[in-house]
C-alpha cells in the first residue's frame, strides 16, 4: 500500500508544502489529492517567488499587471490568489466530506505586518474575502503581535495556520490564543463549529541550530545531535492531549469546537548524514499534519515505514530536552532565536517577490 495513504490510517493528514501554476494546470497536485491522499497545502512567500520566478504560466499575465497602476503587492495578490482559489477547490471535497478537519490551502498576510497586530488583522480578514473560499487558513507568525491578532481573527470567524513556531512556550502561546478567540467569539453569540485553526512546529532548522552548539561544546554532547526537533514535536503533541482533551477544551469541546492540530513544518532533512524521512516516520499520530515538501513526499511514497510513532518513546524526548539544559543549551532563546532568523528570511523572499512584480 502506498505509505502516504498508510499515514492517514493513524489519523495524520498529509499536506503539500508548495503551490504553483505548474501544479495546478500540469494536473500534478490534482493526482496527489486522487493518488496520495494529499489532504492541504501550505504556502510561503519563498514558494511563490520561486513559482512566480520560474513558471511560464505568469509571463503573460505579469507582464499586463504591470501595465497597471496597481502597488508591486497588489500585483502578487492577483497572481496568486487565483492559484489559491483553485487549489481551495481542488480540496474542496475533501474538506466537506470531513465536515471541515481537512482540506485546506494557507496564504500568509505580509511578513512585514509581523510586528503590527492591528495591520495583520486587517489584512487577515481581507486575504479570506478576497479568496472567498471556505477552506482557506490565513497564515500568520507566532510573534508577540501575532498572538494578539491570531485571538482577534478566531474571534472574528476566520480560520488561522500559524507559522515560525520553534518552541514548547510559543506553542503554548498559540494554544492560548486560540482559546482565548474562541470564547470570545462564543461570548458574543458567534458559531465556532467552522472554526479551523493548526500550530506549525518547524523541525529541521531546530535541529540545525541545536547541532551546531552541541558540536561547539564537544565530547558527549554530540551523542545530543539530530534528536532535539523530534523531542520537542513529541513533548508538544503531550501538551496537545492534555490541553484539548483535558478539562481546559471541554466547554469549548461540547460547543462542537474544534482543536487547534498540531502541523510539523520545515519537514525536508538538511543535514545529509539524517534520514530523508526523520521529521516524518518518528511523528505518525492522530490529530495531527505533515506538510511535506516535494522531495520529502516522493521519499515517503518510495520507501517510508509507517507506524503510530507520535506517542512513544516520550521519556527519551523528556531526558533528551534535560540532557539539552544539562548542557547549558536555552530552548526557548533557541526558539527565539529561529523566529527572528525566519522573519528575516520570509521579509527577504516578499521582498524579491515584490521585486518580481514592482
């Protein structure tokens, strides 16, 4: 059996990490919803320039926006809002045949609102017009800011995927911030039965930067490597079950809310000496999303072992996150540290789209 259908047997959704043109009108993303089982798709601003920047199915069509008065971002929302639209569609099926647990497309307001809670909800609530589908996430970053206008968009009835989670405590934020915007929302009379929202753990660069401390401290520190980003998704999948089938959920739960599932993010290894598969095989469990990039997809398909994976082995992440502090290593700094490093790297990709597009 094909393992990417194999996954979701153990209640995980598999979900693409990329859109383009290319995808959608070559039929490739159509046979990956029919074939695989793909059940979203996540997108950034990296993936767009990267789609816009080599696709020919937008020459023509950039060439004429920039005939127009419109700003270089207006132009990139007329480019790939249509993209969006058709993938919504394409697992618009899906997603009404699960009443609404799968089957969702994310587009990310501006990384330049990261730091303005009042620009990202204005934004966030334009973006779900403008895509008008029901099965869109609205991406928005796990900042300070984030956190504020992530409760104001639950509240306000718009389904929300949040990005650059790097740590348990930003997590723990995101989790708090979806229950808050859902009790307000339930509090001024509001339904938040359609409410979908997913908390993306990003896994490879948290290994990446962990790796290179340890390797700096030496001797057995280095028996730490290639483990700490697995240890973090399975103590965070922990306080998942705690906290949405637990006492703190039940209200909400009995209202027919749903509960905000973990996404494992950044899936594709970098380090060449680690399995292509060791951000996936290891993090099999219900309630929960893969988004994979291409690469990463075509490995499991090849040769990916699936088994129910999430919940084991939880005392060798909890003495692997002891063994970290031991060392002097601060998980959170680290998780600070990432967030800042993926701000800056998705303000660099807008800014190359805008480039694109001015």
């Amino acid at each position: 059996m094909n393992p990417l259908l194999q996954v979701s047997q153990h209640g995980q959704q598999i979900w693409l990490d990329n859109l383009s043109r290319t995808l959608l009108r070559d039929g490739h993303l159509a046979r990956f919803i029919a074939e695989d089982g793909v059940a979203g798709v996540t997108t950034n601003p990296a993936i767009f320039h990267k789609a816009i920047a080599g696709g020919r199915y937008y020459e023509d069509e950039l060439a004429a926006l920039k005939k127009t008065p419109l700003s270089a971002e207006a132009r990139y929302e007329a480019l790939v809002i249509p993209d969006v639209q058709q993938a919504c569609d394409l697992l618009l099926p899906q997603y009404r045949q699960s009443g609404g647990r799968t089957g969702y497309v994310s587009l990310e307001v501006s990384p330049a609102l990261a730091h303005d809670a009042a620009g990202t909800l204005a934004a966030g609530l334009r973006l779900k017009a403008a895509v008008d589908r029901p099965n869109v996430l609205i991406k928005v970053p796990a900042t300070g800011a984030g956190i504020d206008a992530i409760a104001q968009l639950i509240e306000a009835g718009v389904s929300v995927n949040v990005t650059l989670i790097f740590s348990l405590a930003q997590a723990d934020a995101v989790a708090q911030a979806y229950l808050r915007g859902l009790e307000r929302r339930h509090a001024a009379g509001g339904d938040v039965r359609p409410i979908m929202s997913v908390a993306s753990l990003f896994l490879s660069r948290l290994d990446t930067l962990i790796d290179t401390q340890l390797e700096e401290l030496g001797g057995e520190a280095l028996s730490l490597r290639g483990k700490s980003a697995v240890a973090t998704a399975k103590l965070a999948y922990q306080r998942y079950c705690e906290r949405f089938h637990g006492e703190e959920f039940a209200t909400l739960r009995d209202l027919g809310a749903r509960p905000q599932f973990l996404l494992w993010a950044s899936t594709g290894t970098k380090n060449p000496a680690y399995s292509d598969l060791l951000y996936v095989e290891a993090l099999i469990g219900t309630e929960t999303i893969n988004t994979l990039p291409d690469g990463t997809l075509d490995a499991l398909r090849d040769h990916g072992r699936v088994e129910a994976s999430l919940a084991a082995d939880v005392d060798k992440a909890a003495a692997q996150y002891a063994a970290l502090e031991r060392h002097g290593i601060d998980l959170e700094r680290v998780g600070e540290r990432l967030q800042h490093e993926g701000l800056q790297q998705f303000e660099q990709a807008f800014a190359a789209l805008l480039q694109l597009t001015a």
